[in-house]
C-alpha cells in the first residue's frame, strides 16, 4: 500500500472532523477570495477611472506643477520635444491640455468646475471622452412616461430603482434593467423615444461649445443646447469669462470629475484664460501600460525633458487616492488575517485530537517496524489532503461569484449610492478576475498546513514507543 | 540455536524520586522453536523484558542480543529496521490498523520491506488460511470479532517470517473459545512454521500450553522450568 493510498483512507476514518476542517478551510479561501476580488476589483476600477477619465498615465509638466496645479506652472510645449516623446516605442501619442478651475453657471445655479482644454481630435487616444456621451438618460420626466407604459414588470421597476442613472451604450442599459431578448423589441422604441438624448461631440473647429459631466448638467439642469457662463481667472491673474454653448453630455466614471466636468477645445481654452500657446500638461498616451514598462517609458522619457519640465506617472499624480486605497488594503488584510488565524487553531485542534486518538496507532505501527519519517510524511500527507480540499472547493466556488461579479458589477442604488458618491467614487462594486491573489491565498493556507504538520512531526519523532503503546 | 540472548539484564526507571527496578539482573535465552510464556505478578516486570528483548526499550545495564545483533549498539531509527526484520508483535488489544481490511494488515509489515507483490499476496493468502479467515480477508478490523482480530494480529506478526514472535497477553481480551482458538493456531504454526513464541501471560490456558515456562519476581527469574507439554 502505497503512503498516499494509506494517507487518503485514514482521512476518512472520521468523516465529520475532515469534512468540517476542509470545510472551515473552504469558507476561509472562498471569503477571502471573494473579498479580496471585491476590494481588488474596486481599486482596479477607481485606478482605471482617474486615469482614464482625467490624469493618463503619463503626463508631462513643469516641475512645480504637481505642488501648485495652476496656470502660472504652464508651459509651452516645443514641437520639437512633443516629436522626440512621440518617437518613443511605447507612446502613442502626446496630448496638450490646459486646464484649470472656474465657476459656472447655467440658469440660476452656479458651481465651482474644471475647465479642460484638449484637442478633440486627439483626445480619443487618452480620456475617449466621445464614448462616453450619454445615449439613455433616466430623468424624472422619462421614469414618469416609462413607468405609465406598458413596461415587463421587472424592467418597471429597475427602471424606477435606476431613476436618474444615465447610460452611454445600449447593452449595459439592456443589462441593468433586465430587459430579455423577447422584450427588448417592443421595449426599446419605448427608452428610444422618453430616454434617448441627442448628444454630439465637439471638434476642434467648435468654437464656443462645450461638452459637460452629467453629473454637472443635473446639478445645473443644464441641458444640451442651454448656455453655460463660466468665469474664473485667467494667465497671471487676468480675469476669464466665456459663454459656452453645450453640445453634449458625457458621464464620467469618477463622481468627483463627472459633477465639475467642462470639456472645450484647446484653443478655446487658451482664449479663455488668455494664455495664448500655453499648455499645463500633456497627456502621454502609452500601448504596454504595464508597471515596469510604464516605469522604464517614464525613466526615459524624462531624460529627453528639460527647462523645468518633467515626466509624472499616474502614481505620483495620483498619490491621495493611492495612499487612501493602500490604507483600506491593509485593513482588508487585517481581516483576511483573523479569518485566517481562527482557521489556524482549527486545523491546530484538528492536529491535536488527531494526534492524541492515534497516539496508540503510531507506537504500533513504529513498534512493528514502521520508520518515524515514514510515518511523518502520511500524517503530512494527510494534513495536505485536507488542505487542499477545502482550498480546491472553495477556489472552485469562488470562479463562478468572481467571474459573474466581473461581468456584472454590483451596483449600488438609493443612499447608499449616494453615500458612495459623496466620498467621490462610483457606487459600484465590480470584482477582479482570478489573479495572483488566488495563488497567494492557495499560499497561505499551505503555510498554516506546514505550521500544523511541522507540529504534528516533531511530536512523531519524539514519540516514545512504550508510553505510546500505553495510550 | 540460539535466538535471543539475555546477559544479566537490570531496567530501572525513575518515577517521582523513587527508583523502580523493573527487571533486575535476568540472564536468559531462548531457542529456535521455543514456546514460551513469562509469568509472574502485575509489576513483576514481565511486560518490560519483553519491551527490551523486542528492542522497544533499552536496558539500564547489561546485553540483549538478538540474532546476532547487540541492541544496545543500534540507533533508533536501526532499531526500527531490526524490529521489522527479525521480531514479529502480537499486542494485548490486537492494534490492527483500522483502515486496511485482514489482507492488508497482514501484507502490511512485507509491503514496508517492499516484498514483491505476488509472493506478499501468496503469503498473505496462506497465512490468513492457517489463522482460518481466508473467507474474512476483505474485512476491515471492526467488521471482525476480538478473536478474530487477534488472529489476524498473529498472521502479521508471522507474515515477514521474524526470528522470533512477542505476544504480551495475546488472550487476555478473549473469550474462551477464542483464546483456545488463538493458542491452536499458535502451536500449529510453532509446529510447521518451527516460529519461536515468547508470552507474557496471566492466562492459565497459555501456561498450560507451553513448553516452557518462566517466573519472574521484582523483575528477577524465580524459576524456568521446561515442561512436558507436546504439541
């Protein structure tokens, strides 16, 4: 009988304590992984968020601008040193962006905003602002007229939960509000005519129009074709007003940016803020986004910069919120730890028992002629067996939760929606695809295995024979 | 010819401040074919020489050797090896391992000496036939009566073919029937096999069946008579 033969049968010689400490190590992996696909998959979100709706990941700026993000730490930026950056292998193209604080009103309403100046044309490359104008919007006129029609009743009342959601693509509102294949058709002409919103996208030839957050249009309840003043001020203190006419609405995945967002095209803004040629940063969009690749573009992009200017990661620019995400990592590692230091003591307890019942067993069977390290290693094997099963069902669990939450995020509705917006992130919970997470977690309870079996060893071999055999 | 060979043997323990010699200066031996019981009152000592003459414990002073080896000269983990060799253990609550069926147990101590399959499973096969449960070799322990288990204990004990056989009170735990049972077996086996047998027993039914028997006393030899028992 082979050792992994005997080891897989004494595991079943008392089915209840096996199947209880795999299972107390099945629910350990499958929470922690589940929690841990939460939290990943939010910070991922919001990492993704910020860099594609505002910073990039790279960006280039004058030295003092990270410290005081105004326009006097502009520059302007020489075609020349645009050139040598765009002929780097991992970048894919430099976009200058002015942009700065101001207040703008629409109506009676004013609110403190973020002016940024791009060139539409190439902007896709970084923030992809044209994707993300609204097409489905759900105002309280639309959920009233929804409502009243003949709506499916679960897609009628979605469509009240998500009163005052927008949408930027068919699919996901198809998704959100449960609507099936058989309905869509008689449903959707239904959204099309109470909830669908003319949006157009702004070029560079757009004079005097602007593309705005929805978040802010509802604040303002600003609409498109409605006119925004924005004041504000310009270039070593001159004053900046405009007039800008809205052309479209864009929902922008960070609440913070989507309810002070103002898009305009560069040289309206170098206009505005009569700050003619000047830039206060440019967006370097990259194809490897990869930390080390993203680390070795910037390293040698900065050694192209000069006069002051400097090449900034997302990181680096991004710094509050990744110290906010790092602290909120830790705590979730202090709970995973608990989970895990209670799983301990019960594969520690599982070990004890286990090596007190069979006390006996193994003075025989050294007694007739069994090797202690022989023994050892079934015992080991025994412990691994367990291990791994309860690891094995609760990954096998997790996948489907992990891949169902990836591909539908979770999404917060009503206060605690708010809630979320309040502190600036988007109210939902989408989770991480199976990463080295998982392994980590296969690593930890292996740890805690090799604590148990280390124990049970050592005990093997100082096992006295006679006082065994006695037991 | 001689099997074992005990030389003025002393084992002392220490308990609590108080010393206990358990066998005090023994001088015995035992030959090929010997079927023999250790007798004497609880505390006499019986169970500790059978301990050091099986190599699971080492004496305080004095030479046991077995088969030609000296076991104070060997390492613990030797020791293990000369017991899997040359000493077949029947234990007083027969200790079979509860997971494996009667076939396994007894191919279990040939299967550590890596014994080539077919001739353990002849061997298992011939054995379970002389303890009369052939039809039982697929039993697990607690699907067996305490006799049979006992037997079962016995055919592991002979199936690596040891020098000699411990059993430390193999019948205490049975029922008439099945310790005159046992004891058939054993002789048979002593007979046929020419297996030395060495008891330790309070058991009336062993001492009458053997051919020799020894009294220890505060773990001195107070006789050692041979008997006229035939088998």
């Amino acid at each position: 009988m082979k050792n992994h033969q005997l080891a897989w049968r004494n595991l079943w010689r008392n089915k209840r304590r096996t199947l209880i400490t795999a299972a107390s190590v099945f629910f350990a992996v499958f929470f922690a992984l589940v929690m841990r696909s939460f939290q990943l998959g939010t910070y991922e979100k919001m990492y993704r968020d910020v860099i594609e709706s505002y910073s990039g990941y790279l960006q280039l700026q004058h030295t003092d601008y990270i410290d005081e993000s105004n326009l006097d730490n502009g520059f302007v930026l020489e075609h020349s040193l645009s050139d040598i950056i765009g002929a780097d292998p991992n970048v894919t193209g430099v976009i200058p962006k002015l942009e700065s604080f101001a207040l703008a009103a629409a109506g009676s309403r004013t609110q403190g905003v973020m002016v940024i100046g791009m060139d539409p044309d190439n902007e896709q490359k970084t923030l992809n602002i044209k994707n993300r104008l609204i097409k489905y919007r759900l105002t309280p006129e639309a959920t009233e007229a929804l409502i009243e029609e003949n709506l499916p009743a679960r897609t009628a009342k979605l469509v009240d939960v998500f009163s005052g959601e927008a949408w930027t693509d068919e699919k996901s509102l198809i998704s959100d509000l449960g609507i099936s294949d058989e309905d869509s058709a008689a449903v959707m002409p239904l959204f099309r005519k109470h909830a669908s919103l003319d949006n157009r996208y702004i070029n560079s030839a757009d004079s005097g129009r602007a593309i705005i957050g929805y978040g802010l249009s509802r604040y303002l309840s600003a609409d498109v074709g409605d006119t925004l003043v924005i004041m504000g001020q310009g270039y070593h203190g001159v004053s900046a007003a405009g007039l800008f006419v809205i052309k479209g609405i864009v929902s922008m995945p960070n609440p913070d940016i989507d309810n002070a967002f103002v898009y305009i095209t560069l040289d309206d803004a170098r206009w505005l803020y009569a700050a003619p040629g000047m830039v206060t940063s440019a967006i370097i969009s990259i194809s490897d986004t990869d930390d080390k690749e993203l680390l070795q573009t910037q390293q040698r992009l900065n050694e192209l910069c000069n006069n002051g200017l400097v090449i900034r990661n997302w990181k680096e620019m991004n710094a509050l919120l990744l110290n906010q995400m790092e602290a909120d990592n830790k705590s979730g590692a202090i709970m995973i730890g608990i989970l895990y230091l209670v799983i301990a003591f019960g594969v520690f307890g599982t070990v004890l028992m286990m090596m007190a019942e069979r006390r006996r067993e193994f003075g025989m069977l050294v007694s007739i002629g069994m090797q202690k390290r022989k023994l050892a290693g079934i015992v080991g094997m025994e412990m691994l067996f367990i291990g791994l099963l309860g690891v094995l069902a609760g990954v096998a669990a997790s996948l489907p939760i992990v891949f169902y939450g990836y591909a539908r995020p979770l999404r917060f509705t009503g206060e605690l929606a708010r809630m979320y917006e309040e502190y600036g992130f988007e109210p939902v919970m989408p989770m991480l695809l199976p990463d080295t997470y998982y392994l980590w977690q296969a690593v930890i309870v292996l740890l805690i295995l090799l604590i148990a079996i280390t124990f049970s060893v050592r005990r093997i071999f100082k096992l006295n024979i006679i006082n065994a055999l006695r037991a | 010819m001689k099997v074992v060979e005990i030389n003025d043997v002393f084992k002392t323990y220490h308990d609590t401040a108080v010393e206990v010699k358990a066998v005090n200066g023994v001088t015995l031996s035992f030959d090929k074919g010997d079927f023999a019981v250790i007798v004497g009152p609880s505390g006499s000592g019986k169970t500790t020489l059978l301990n050091l003459i099986g190599g699971l414990d080492q004496p305080t002073a004095g030479e046991i050797i077995v088969a030609g080896h000296r076991l104070s000269e060997l390492k613990p983990s030797e020791l293990i090896d000369f017991r899997m060799e040359h000493v077949g253990f029947v234990f007083q609550s027969y200790n079979l391992i509860p997971v494996l069926t009667a076939s396994e147990n007894v191919g279990f101590i040939m299967s550590l000496q890596k014994w080539p399959k077919e001739k353990r499973m002849a061997r298992t096969g011939e054995l379970l036939e002389a303890v009369g449960l052939s039809e039982r070799h697929n039993s697990r322990p607690s699907q067996l009566s305490g006799g049979q288990q006992q037997r079962v204990a016995v055919a592991r004990a002979l199936a690596p073919r040891p020098q000699f056989i411990l059993a430390d009170e193999p019948t205490a735990n049975l029922d008439t029937k099945s310790a005159e049972t046992l004891l058939d077996i054993m002789e048979k086996l002593n007979r046929e096999e020419e297996m030395t047998f060495i008891f330790s027993t309070h058991d009336v039914r062993v001492m009458k069946r053997a051919r020799r028997v020894i009294t220890l006393e505060d773990g001195k030899v107070v006789s050692d008579e041979r008997t006229n028992h035939n088998s």
